[in-house]
C-alpha cells in the first residue's frame, strides 16, 4: 500500500501544510495556514490504520465529539476535523511559544510568582475539561505549550482513548518514555480516577517549574517506581512553605487522600494573585452537538473539488481504511522502537510460561537463559537468526505488579511490532479497557 506523506506546500481543503511543529502523540503536528484568511492552524494527523487496528474507532469518535466542545483560554481548541482515506487530520489552534519544557530547559526554574501563574492556568484548563467530564491522562510539560503572551494552552486533552502506550511510535507504549509524570495508582494499573491522577501529574509539573527538577527520577526503573508509589519527593529548603505543602498535598500518593481541585483552589498559596480564567463557553449552552463529529472529507495533496467537501460520518470515514497493512506505518525505523515496557500483573513465572505459549504460537522459538528471554525466529524447522532476535525481561515492581521490557537485537520490525502488539496485549493491562469499566 503507498503511504500518504504530508509534503510542504500540501493543499488539505482550506488549509496549506507547512513544517513539522513535532512529532508528538501518536503522530506528526504540522504548521496549516487558511489560505482564506491567512490564519495559522497546528494540524495533527492520525492514522486510520492504527485507531481501526486498535478498535477504538467509536473510542475516538466519542473523544473527538467531546474535544470540538471544549472551549477554554488554556486549553487548545480543536477546530475542525478532516479525513483521507487514510489520516483523520485534527485542526488546532496553533500556539507559537514553544512548549514549557523547553522553557524550563532553556531558563531554568521559574521564580514562585510566575511559576504559580502558570500553575494556575493550568488548574484552570485541567479543571474547566473535568467538569465536562473529560480527562487528560498524559498531562506533561510536553503536553503544555505557551503562547505568544506566555500563557499556557494545554495540548491533548481527551485524547485517552488512544492507549498511552500506543502513542508516539505506533507500538505498545511511549516505549521507554518516561512515567515520571505518571500517578502510582495508574503505574500500578489498579484502576483509578482521571481527575485525581490528572492533578498528580500537575502536582509534577508544579515541582518542575518551581525547581527545575523532577520529583521522581531514577535510572533505574523499579527503583522509579518504588519512589513513586511511597511519594517519596526531596523538597528544596528554599521552597516557599506554601509551595512545598501544596506539592506536598498533591504527590500524595494515596488517590483517596490526595487534594482535590477544589481544595486546591482553596489554598492559600495557590490564591495569590489569582485571576480565574473565564472559559469561552460561559454564555454559550453547553450541549451535546451530535454534528460535531462530521469530518470534513478532503482529497490531500491537491483538492479536486474546492466546493463544499462532503460531510462524512467519522465512524464511516474510519471503516473506509479497507486493509491493515502494518509495514505501511513507519518509512524508518527509530531507536526508540527498539525497546518496549509494559506493566503486567502475572507473576515473572507465569509471564515467561506465557511469553513462551504465546512466541512459539507465532511460530518462534525461546530459549531461556537465567531468566531472560530469547526469541528467535524459526523458519519450517530451521532457526534463521537473520529474522528476529528479542530478549525480554521481567522486573518486579511491587508484589503484584512487574514490567516487561522486550528488546529487539536485529530482525524485522513489523514482525517486532506485531510480537509486541500481541504480548501486550495477551499479557499487560490495557488502560483504555480500565478507562472503559471505570466509566461505566
Ligand atoms: N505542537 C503540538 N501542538 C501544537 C499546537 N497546537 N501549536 C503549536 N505547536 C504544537
């Protein structure tokens, strides 16, 4: 199958693609200008293939409903949405700061007053989406961009649907990508609430803009996780008392006594100088649009028809994807590939029972040496090393929670991604499934 790519100067309806902005969450962002109205656009665009692969196309058509409904200053706003036959191209507003990470990486820590601006806007826009029942799931300075005024504009809200662990690469997980952020009840797959561990995850960011550092970090992954589960955070001496027991009441560990947003804004630090934010749909009726998910259909590269585009369904646009073709996704292969973590709660005994049942199901073949893994491709009878080669390891977490960490040494990748797709999934716990019962 050819694979679409978005080239520079690329007409997609009303809009002009230009450069990469980034290669965020499970797919590229792009620069879009109207070429109406000259007004610039961050385009983001998904494949079809992996959302229909990841059956959660409905998923993603509820998300996407609910996201054209929020409407807040620190929030960036999702303007239309498009589709190919192959891509669904999301229309946001383009924010033109950069991203806080980059701030705090270029600036250092930001002093108490302005990090606690920020830190406000931020529980503003975190806030104002919860109330409409929807939650982030992600939330990391990555995911918090600044505008031209240096406000912030949170970026991916309500976009949980796609598993965290299938975005960015395509693969199972923000493969390797950091769970710094990450709440321990979510780390432990125990089930939890999005709000209370989308507050842990701004509890982080409060401690990195106001030191600079991360409260939870170790090379190693176990030792991590351990920090985050007791909570266990250094804060600086010269840390205002009130930032530090503010930061201290959110990266509480137990969810049923961490702060909530109420609280939160009930706090004396947290009310200095504070100016609510009011959201863009104070006068308007919040309602459910059940037009909301048209997606505009268009032709990339050059537009055919520049009349009215064809109001599609999404769910249909979605099914038109008429084949998975898994060699299709990626035109190179990225280190970050490579390597794949998954939480799991089978014990490290019954995971390499079933790593076992599982690989040579798929016609592999594994050898165990001292606990660590090796699969090998195995070809009518004969193991041809040239194929695939992964090594996978278990590590335990807690009591009843470990990680799988699977490798790839040299082989293919689509059948590597295929290996991992089917390990996860036969093997860790899926957080949209989580997300599914909890919201029931
Ligand atoms: N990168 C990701 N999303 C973006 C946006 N909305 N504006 C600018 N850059 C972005």
């Amino acid at each position: 199958m050819l694979k679409e790519v978005e080239k520079r100067g690329m007409r997609l309806g009303k809009y002009e693609l230009g450069r990469t902005l980034g290669e965020g969450n499970f797919g590229k962002v792009k620069f879009a200008r109207n070429i109406e109205s000259g007004q610039g656009f961050a385009v983001k665009i998904l494949e079809k293939n992996r959302i229909f692969e990841l059956k959660i196309s409905d998923q993603i058509k509820r998300e996407i409903r609910t996201l054209k409904l929020l409407k807040h200053p620190n929030v960036v706003r999702l303007h239309e949405v498009l589709a190919s036959k192959t891509k669904i191209y999301m229309v946001l507003e383009y924010v033109n700061g950069g991203e806080l990470f980059d701030r705090i990486a270029s600036k250092g820590r930001l002093p108490e007053v302005e990090g606690r601006k920020l830190f406000q806007q931020l529980i503003d826009g975190v806030s104002y989406c919860h109330d409409k029942g929807v939650f982030h799931r992600d939330l990391k300075p990555e995911n918090v961009l600044i505008d031209a005024k240096g406000d912030i504009k949170i970026s991916d809200f309500g976009l949980s649907a796609l598993p965290q662990h299938f975005r960015d690469d395509g693969l199972l997980h923000t493969t390797c990508g950091s769970p710094n952020y990450v709440a321990p009840e979510v780390l432990a797959n125990r089930g939890y609430h999005g709000a209370t561990s989308d507050l842990w995850s701004c509890g982080v960011i409060l401690y990195v803009i106001l030191t600079g550092h991360l409260p939870f970090d170790d090379r190693n992954l176990a030792v991590l996780y351990q920090k985050i589960f007791k909570g266990d955070v250094q804060m600086p001496k010269w840390l205002s008392k009130g930032a530090r027991n503010l930061i201290k009441r959110i990266l509480d560990p137990n969810p049923n006594t961490r702060i909530t947003v109420a609280e939160i804004k009930s706090d004396e630090w947290f009310k200095q100088d504070y100016i609510p934010t009011i959201p863009d749909d104070e006068d308007e009726n919040f309602h459910i649009d059940n037009d909301a998910f048209s997606i505009h259909g268009v032709t990339p590269e050059v537009e055919k028809d520049p009349g009215q585009p064809a109001l599609i369904n999404a769910f249909q646009l979605i099914g038109m994807s008429s084949c998975l073709d898994l060699s299709g996704f990626f035109e190179k292969e990225e280190a970050s590939e490579r390597k794949i973590r998954f939480t799991s709660n089978y014990s490290p005994k019954e995971l390499c029972k079933k790593i076992e049942d599982v690989v040579t199901g798929m016609g592999f073949r594994v050898q165990n040496k001292n606990g660590k893994l090796k699969v090998m491709q195995e070809h009518t009878g004969q193991i041809r090393p040239g194929n695939l080669s992964v090594a996978a390891e278990v590590f335990e977490i807690s009591a009843s929670l470990y990680v799988v960490e699977l490798r790839k040494s040299y082989g293919d990748p689509s059948l590597y991604r295929q290996l991992c797709a089917r390990l996860s999934n036969d093997l860790g716990v899926s957080r949209s499934q989580e997300f599914l019962t909890s919201q029931v």
